[in-house]
C-alpha cells in the first residue's frame, strides 16, 4: 500500500509549527521575555508587550507523545522519583528538562522568566509548574479560575478579568516592557476570527460520509494552543476548511465507505492517532466528532461558537477562559454532548477514559449511562492514556470498539 500523501493543510500545519518553535528559539536568545502557559491562559495578552513570547508544554509534551518518545521522556522523570501516577504531559515535560531536552523534536522550549498556570482547566498544572518554579527560581502566577455550573456570571467574568489585568502589570514590570492595549485587541480579533473559521471546518462533519475526522481536528488544533492571537491562526484554518469541501466534491474522503459514525469524548492519544485512524477507517468507521476539539470558542453547555459582539477584548478572553471541558460540571457536559450526537447523526460513543487527566475523565460512567438512556445508542469506554503508551492495549480497545460496531449492528437489524 502506498504511503497517504499529506494534504494541503497538513503541508501549511509542517510549516507553521516548525517555523513556530524556530522564531520561539530565536527571539528567546535575542532576549524576548519568555512565558510558559497553560493551554487556555489567554497568550493574546503577549502581542501587546512589543518582545514576549511564549511556550506551552502542554503542546510540546503532545507533540513528543506523537513523535514516540512519550514514554521515554516520561521515564526520565520516573528516574528522578515521579511517580506513573502524575499526568504524562507533566512527566514529559519533567523528564525533558532532566537531559537539557536533548530528545525534543523541537529542542524543548527556551527558557522561562515567568511561568502561568490556572487552576479551572488541570487539577495538576499549577503543582507541576511549581516544579519549574522551584528548580528555575523563577515566578509563578496562579489564575484562579471559578468552576462552572452554569454560564459564566458577571461577578466571576470580572474576578477574572482583575487577574488578567494583574498578570499585565507583572508582565511590565518583571519585562520592563509597557503594555500596548491596541496590539492586544488586534490580536484577540484574530483569535476570534480563527475560531470562526475552526467551526466552518468541524460544520462539515455534518456531511454523509463526513469529509472530516476527529483525528484531523485533534492534530490541526495545535496552532491554537502554539499561534494564537496571529493572523495564521486564521489562515491555517480557512484552509482546513476549503480543502474539506473540495474534499466532498472530489470524493476524497478520509472513510469512503462510511458505516458508523462515532463520537468522541476526552483529550487525544497522540501516540496512537495514525494506527487508530487506518484502523477505524478499514472497519468504515469515522469517529466525526470529538468534545476535546469541538468545545474551541464555545460557551459553557453548548459546543456553538461564542458569538463576540467584538467590544471588549477582555470580557471576551475571560469568558473564553471556561470554554473548556473540565472545568464544566455534568450537566453542561451532558448538554454539549448531547448536541453534537444530535447535529452529526451520531451512532454510538467512545468514551476513552484517561489515566492521566482525571478531571476529563470523572464524570464519563454517568454520562456513558446518560447518553445511552436519552438517544438509545450504544457507548463504550475504553481505557487510554494521551501521551504515556504503556497504559494503552490496542487489543483491548479495539476489542470494545468492535463489540460497539456489533451493538450498532444489532439496533438496525431490530
């Protein structure tokens, strides 16, 4: 068989994320001011100081989980006395500091002067980034950000918004860089208008078959986490988008023969997405939508976009601050699941519990039993870590997944 020719789009991802991590490098030894994050810390914020860039570890853990070298990087921070019971991001990104990343596809991330993490979206992040904090003796800002139950409240936008404001004025005064408010609304006007464009993309899976996998979104979703706030973020993912509709018209479908379709809920296995995609795909089954990659721009209880009266730039990154799964409870899980199965024509769930981010995975016993009672449509759970592969069985996932193709099977014979 003939290796996949990699697509237009995937071509411009190569290009964008190698480009990403060079400038990264090379304005850090220029003597930009250099930020670790956590992925939903709004990074719009940096555009307007006129020398900050920033890392996400988070995205360069995926990405070596990816490239295969998860559990090595992961065993390196077990060497020094982590436990396998920590997030694999967090051992990867550990472990790789222990060898001055000598393993990093991208050669690590430049050094921090100041690391943020938040508290609503990791129940780990802000104790992992302590780590950097005491072995760099460099600061650690804390966002608290409060857990929803409901859309976000006024009271709680602007506690958040205080934060924000107070992680600018750090920002100037450990930089000595003032802060432009002009570059930053710019930049979260391109953020808006990349959202835009990712949910033209993830609409087309509504199409039968679906020109689109949840394995494209997991994998193009990376300029959000890494160029956010940057005219490429919309760019990149026009075209995405273009390139599916061409798709559809030309008949070059990731799953031609498409027989089931699936739905996702938790974060990627980034070590296994190309054997699980062929392999799916060979039994006509497209996994069409996944909660990780749809809940982007949205607001709580709903994977629709956020529609932004584009006034003010920081309400708006504030309440993007809880577009997000886990800091979510049932309820909005419940209803922005239940609206993806009933938009894309689902046929059964995957439920992949994750052995490294609890939150995600907590409340998926109730939902799966939820789901399955509302729509009448079968759902399993199958066990995954999304960077350390050694807490993976394909055998034993793809053996609950053809018992989920079989259930499917049976319910349209009956």
């Amino acid at each position: 068989m003939s290796e996949k020719v990699k697509s237009m789009a995937g071509k411009n991802l190569s290009k964008l994320m190698i480009k990403g991590y060079m400038d990264l490098h090379e304005k850090a030894a220029k003597g930009a001011f250099c930020v670790w994050i956590a992925i939903n810390v709004p990074a719009e914020i940096f555009a307007g100081f006129d020398n900050v860039v920033y890392g996400v570890p988070e995205s360069h853990a995926a990405m070596c989980a990816g490239k295969g070298i998860g559990v090595l990087q992961c065993e390196k921070a077990e060497n020094t006395g982590y436990s396998q019971d920590l997030c694999s991001y967090a051992r990867i990104d550990i472990g790789n500091l222990t060898d001055g990343s000598k393993d990093s596809p991208s050669f690590g991330l430049p050094k921090p002067d100041l690391v943020v993490s938040n508290n609503n979206n990791c129940a780990l992040i802000s104790k992992w980034f302590d780590v950097h904090h005491r072995e760099m003796d460099i600061p650690h800002f804390i966002m608290d950000i409060p857990f929803c139950y409901e859309p976000q409240k006024q009271k709680d936008q602007s506690y958040i918004i205080s934060q924000i404001k107070d992680l600018i004025s750090l920002i100037e005064k450990l930089s000595g860089q003032k802060f432009n408010f002009n570059k930053f609304e710019e930049a979260v006007f391109h953020s808006w208008e990349g959202f835009c464009e990712w949910k033209n993309f993830l609409e087309l899976a509504k199409e039968k078959p679906s020109p689109v996998t949840a394995f494209d979104s997991f994998v193009h979703m990376a300029p959000f986490l890494t160029l956010r706030g940057t005219p490429v973020l919309k760019e990149h993912f026009k075209i995405l988008a273009d390139e599916a509709r061409q798709n559809i018209k030309t008949g070059n479908l990731p799953v031609k023969k498409e027989k089931y379709r699936l739905f996702w809920d938790n974060i990627a296995p980034w070590h296994q997405l190309g054997k699980m995609s062929k392999r799916l795909s060979q039994m006509g089954a497209n996994i069409v939508g996944a909660s990780y990659t749809s809940c982007m721009g949205t607001v709580e209880g709903s994977f629709e976009l956020y529609k932004w009266d584009e006034k003010d730039p920081f309400e708006y990154i504030a309440r993007m601050m809880n577009s997000y799964m886990c800091p979510h409870g049932m309820e909005l899980r419940y209803s922005s699941m239940k609206g993806a199965i009933e938009k894309l024509g689902i046929d059964g769930v995957i439920f992949a519990s994750n052995r490294s981010c609890k939150p995600y995975s907590i409340t998926q016993m109730d939902q799966q039993k939820r789901i399955s009672d509302y729509f009448g449509i079968p759902a399993v759970m199958i066990d995954v870590d999304h960077a350390d592969a050694r807490k993976y069985s394909e055998e034993n996932a793809f053996m609950r997944i053809g018992a989920l193709l079989e259930t499917i099977d049976s319910k349209r014979k009956n």
